[in-house]
C-alpha cells in the first residue's frame, strides 16, 4: 500500500474507559468483522483478559476504510493494556504509530493513567486525538472532560470527538479525523529493510511469531533476515496482517504493520525492541529501542501437594514462553518445602499468572507474601540483590539496605487531599508537590517505597477516596532504608515462609497486628498454638491459638443430612488451601495476612 494510505495509530485510555469496546467497534463499522462474529472485546483473547475485562497483551489488528473523500486506507490500530503493571507494554506499541487516540470516560474525565498514557504518546512524538467516550451515558459531562484534557494535559480539546464505544455514535468522525489528524509513515521505500519488533509470542505449531512495523524498505517472505541484537539469521516462513485473523501476504511494504513468522523455537532471541533488518546489505543502525520489563514484586509459589513440583516447573516453562516478563528460580522452605521464588511486574500480574497456573495447569498452591527486591550491602561493600526475606544475612554483617522508590501520581478531587496525605505518610510517603489540573481534580506527587504500595495501598487509597483516586507510579531508584527482618514463630518455631521485612519503626505495631490477624486465621488444632512476632532473638507480640473444643458437627443437631454435607464441603474446600507446617494447619490467608496492614 502506498504510505500515503496508511494510518497507525494506538488506542490508550485509563483502565475501564472504553479502549477494547471501541476498537470492537471500530472493527464492526469498518465491516473488518461481521457483526455476527462480533464477541465482545474481540481483541482480548486471553479468557482471564475477556473474564476480568482487562487488556493484557498489546494485539495490532489491520483494518480497510472508505473515507468520506472517497479513498480506501490502511489503518493499523493497536489496542494497549491500560492497567500500571503492564505500562512497558504501551511504550512498545506507541513506538510503532504515528498517532494516538486518547481516550477519556465522559463521566470519569482524565485519571491517573490518561496522564501517564497521554505523557507517553507525547514523548513518542505522536499526533493525539481526544476522544470523550460513553457520552450515551446520562453522567457523562464532556464540557468539563473538555476542560481537564485542555487544562491537566495541554491538549487542545476544542475539536475532541465526543463518541459511545457502545451505541456507535461518534465512531464515523474518530475514524475521518484518524485520516485527517494522523501523519502517514515516512519512510524510504528503497532503503534497505528496517522494521521494529513491537510484540512477540509462541505459537505452538510455528515458533515464535513478531509484530513488526517496517520503517524502511520492505519485508518479504522467503527473506533471509538478521535480528540486530541477538545476531540471529532467520529466513521469514510467513508475513502478513491480522484482521485479526490472520491473511498471509507476499510482503510487507514501507509503513505497514504486521506478522513475521520467525520459525525460531525461543522466544528469548525475539526481543521486543529489536530491529530487524536483512541478512546481507542490511544497515548498521538498529532503530531506537525502549524500555526492558523488569520485575519488581517477587512471590514464593508452592505446590500445596509435594507431588506437583515437577508440573508446576513446567507450567512455568510453559508460561514464560509467552511472557519474558516472568522470571523464577528454584526455592526452598523449611516450611514449605520445595517451590519457585517468582518475579512479576506488578501485583495485577502476579493475581493472572497464578490464577492461569491453577486453572490452565490445574495446580494448587500456595502463594507467600509478595516482597521487592532489596539491595543488601554487606560488611566490605559486597552487594547481593534479595528477592526473598529468607536470604536476609544476620544483622551484624549488613552495612546498609536499600529499597526501590516509586514516583507517584495521584489523581483526586480536592476534597480528598486530606485523606490521601494522612493514609501516603503513615505509609512513609514523602509529599513532593501538587497542582490542580482543573477544579475538580489535583494531582499529587509522591515518593514511596514499592514495599509499601504493595501492602494494600491501593485498596486503602480508594476507600479513602470513595473511589475516586486514581494512581500511577514509576521507578525511582533505590534509597537506603533501616529495615529489619520480622519473624513469625508457631510453636516456638520460626516459620520461614511468613518472615518478611519491614521497616524498624513499623516492626512493633506489624507484628502486633499481624499477630492478632493469625490467631483468627489460622484455626484451632487439638493443642494451643502460640504465635509470636520476633526481631532476631526479641520477641514484639505474642497471642495464643486455643485448643479446639467441640467436633464442628456438633454444631449440627438433629438430622439435618443436608446441612451436614454442606459443612463437609465447605470444610473440604476450605482444606485445599491449607498446608501443614510442622503439626499446624495454615491457611493460605496466613500468608496474605502479611500485606494488610490495619
Ligand atoms: P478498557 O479497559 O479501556 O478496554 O475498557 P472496556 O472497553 O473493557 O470497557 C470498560 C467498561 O465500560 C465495560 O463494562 C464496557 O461495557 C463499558 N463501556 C465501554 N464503552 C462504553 C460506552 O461508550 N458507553 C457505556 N455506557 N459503557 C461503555
Ligand atoms: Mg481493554
């Protein structure tokens, strides 16, 4: 196609605010899917994607439209997760447009993720269009969305298109102002191939397959090729577009966006960022990469039955293929016994890759008290990297630790500045500054250590909030921290598996609470089970488990068989998720008990 009928161009919004039912749309009224195929968020295959109504993976999808002057475009649209976790994924595909749509829920306005998104696409250079979405909605306020995106974000917003992702309303003018708004690719055509990998995944039947955008040149299949950074000559198997089912096509020309089938078997030699260009006569130059994913929560997962160790590892074999994101090693637990210590992005990931290891592989397992990794200096100025408190060397060879720092943004109405102070310092926030982005919204910057944020933070900042607050977050460094290791004992025994570090002004009242939340959590065995909260040899809290009494049936009089079943199950039930460490029953809600707070 020539360049100048083509449009790529992504879709980025906060979470929630219409991206995936917009782009259904836009694939509908574009006659790309006919309507009878339509399934709603079509371009979110993963089932806990379409379940949870998240968008994980970044998909492109290539589209035909006739516009209002007559011609028929090329439009490459790439749908992008809007969830924190999955940040890496965006900045990916935004590299691969010329535009963006930025799209803002009329009734919500702009939050903290249309920030970060709108920041993101602005830094990418790319041509924005607002488009306040939902407007079928009789909440939805576009005049005062209009005045957030012009005065938070320094958008014009005067021509925004105002659409319903639902009704359709609005979707014909999104699509002439993509013509109009969106600059064509510029690229040479006769210049030796360069194309950038936005995306990649493992097709069992054909290897590894890339998302590419061509720069220069153009890709054809049959092509002796060469992956800049890993040095690897592949021959192109396939190219071609998804509609989004896949239509294999002679070539890729100058500007386009589509597949390559790589015919690799691993998935490490397709880094996304990478450039790819021909084998002999190629250029020297990659194109600019981005950003590596990088973990920065780390969990222990494992197998509740021992016996699932083995089919546990190869889920995780099975799962990495797909998401060089996730990475694991090998752990052992005097407690727990042996299992994966597990690096994810965020805490949203962690929740989807376990949920599909339990459902997709049929494990079950038990998850520890996800942590950060902390720099440990020791004695001499030797550093090791802790994934997991267990690692801790004793206190007297430690020189200094250091956590990893969060810039945060928090979006808010005014009324709730008060709020989000009190809850941020009690979490051992440092305030950096506020503005107001118009007068229903302030945004606050924040520093704060990761630790924190992953200890029920969120979920506190919207109760605060009623709801309303909305946060972004990046990485900021380490800074060092006086932080110490807290222990859990059962029986006068350490339980390795629920010890965690905190920091030494928090220690007392941690373990004080999460003392008190184990004696009701974990339930009573035929003996008192002391629970004790402890710094090295000094023990901070104490409470007791009783001794059990009565036979749960005892509960049940008479002969209610029914009942009794049903008491059965849920104890049943509730058994899967228990592990016996030593001769004590612990729920898997023991551990998660660690990240609440109060
Ligand atoms: P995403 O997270 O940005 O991809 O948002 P989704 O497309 O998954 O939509 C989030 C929720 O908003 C879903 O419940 C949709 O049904 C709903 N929704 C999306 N667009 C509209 C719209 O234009 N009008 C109304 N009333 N609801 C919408
Ligand atoms: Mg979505």
């Amino acid at each position: 196609t020539d360049p100048s009928h083509i449009r790529n161009f992504s879709i980025i919004a906060h979470i929630d605010h219409g991206k995936s039912t917009l782009s259904d749309r836009i694939l509908e009224m574009t006659g790309t899917v006919a309507h009878r195929d339509m399934q709603a968020q079509l371009l979110d295959s993963m089932d806990i994607e379409r379940e949870r109504g998240i968008t994980i993976k970044s998909q492109a999808v290539r589209v035909s439209y006739t516009a209002d002057d007559g011609e028929t475009y090329q439009f490459n649209l790439i749908d992008t997760p809007g969830h924190v976790d999955f940040t890496y994924e965006v900045s990916r595909s935004l590299a691969a447009c010329e535009g963006a749509v930025l799209v803002v829920d009329a009734t919500q306005g702009v939050e903290a993720q249309t920030v970060a998104n709108a920041m993101m696409a602005m830094n990418a250079n790319l041509e924005i269009i607002p488009l306040i979405n939902k407007i079928d909605l009789p909440s939805a306020e576009p005049e005062r969305v209009k005045a957030e995106i012009e005065d938070g974000l320094a958008i014009p917003a005067d021509d925004a298109v105002l659409a319903s992702g639902k009704t359709g309303v609005g979707v014909h003018d999104l699509l002439e102002a993509v013509v109009y708004n969106i600059p064509a690719p510029q690229g040479n055509a006769d210049a030796p191939l360069r194309a950038l990998i936005f995306d990649s995944y493992f097709d069992p039947y054909r290897g590894v397959v890339a998302l590419v955008r061509v720069v220069d040149g153009s890709m054809h299949k049959g092509q002796k090729l060469r992956l800049m950074a890993s040095g690897k000559v592949i021959q192109a198997e396939e190219v071609g577009a998804r509609h989004p089912v896949e239509e294999p096509l002679p070539e890729l020309s100058v500007g386009e966006v589509g597949y390559l089938v790589t015919g690799l078997k691993d998935l490490s030699h397709v880094k996304v960022g990478d450039t790819i260009t021909l084998a002999e006569g190629g250029v020297d130059e990659p194109l600019p990469g981005y950003r590596e994913a990088k973990p920065m929560v780390y969990t222990g997962l494992f197998p509740i039955d021992s016996d699932q160790y083995e089919p546990l590892k190869e889920a995780l074999e099975k799962l990495s293929l797909n998401d060089p994101a996730l990475i694991w090693e090998p752990e052992k637990s005097h407690a727990l016994g042996f299992g994966f210590r597990v690096g994810f992005l965020g805490l949203l990931h962690m929740e989807v890759v376990k949920e599909r290891l339990e459902r997709e592989f049929n494990l079950d397992l038990l998850a520890t008290a996800p942590s950060v990794e902390y720099h440990v200096y020791r004695q001499g100025g030797q550093m090791i990297s802790l994934h997991s408190p267990q690692e801790m060397p004793d206190p007297g060879e430690i020189e200094r630790i250091e956590e990893p720092y969060l810039k945060a943004k928090i979006l808010i109405p005014p009324d709730y500045v008060g709020a989000v102070m009190d809850l941020t310092v009690a979490r051992r926030g440092t305030f950096v500054t506020m503005n107001y982005l118009s007068q229903h919204t302030v945004e606050m910057l924040w520093e704060i250590p990761l630790s924190e944020l992953i200890m029920d933070y969120f979920d506190k900042l919207k109760s605060n909030t009623k709801g309303y607050a909305s946060l972004d977050y990046d990485f900021d460094g380490y800074k060092p921290s006086n932080l110490v290791k807290l222990d859990i004992l059962l029986s006068g025994k350490p339980i390795d598996a629920l010890s965690f570090i905190v920091h030494r002004d928090k220690a007392y009242e941690r373990g004080r609470v999460l003392t008190e939340k184990l004696k009701d959590i974990i339930p009573r065995q035929m003996f008192e089970v002391p629970i004790q909260a402890a710094i090295g040899g000094r023990v901070l809290a104490r409470e007791t488990v009783k001794a059990k009494r009565k036979d749960v049936l005892a509960k049940c009089y008479g002969g209610d068989i029914s009942r009794k079943r049903k008491l059965l199950e849920k104890q049943k039930q509730g058994k899967k998720r228990m592990k016996a460490i030593g001769n004590v029953e612990v729920p898997q809600e023991a551990f998660m008990a660690i990240l609440k707070v109060d």
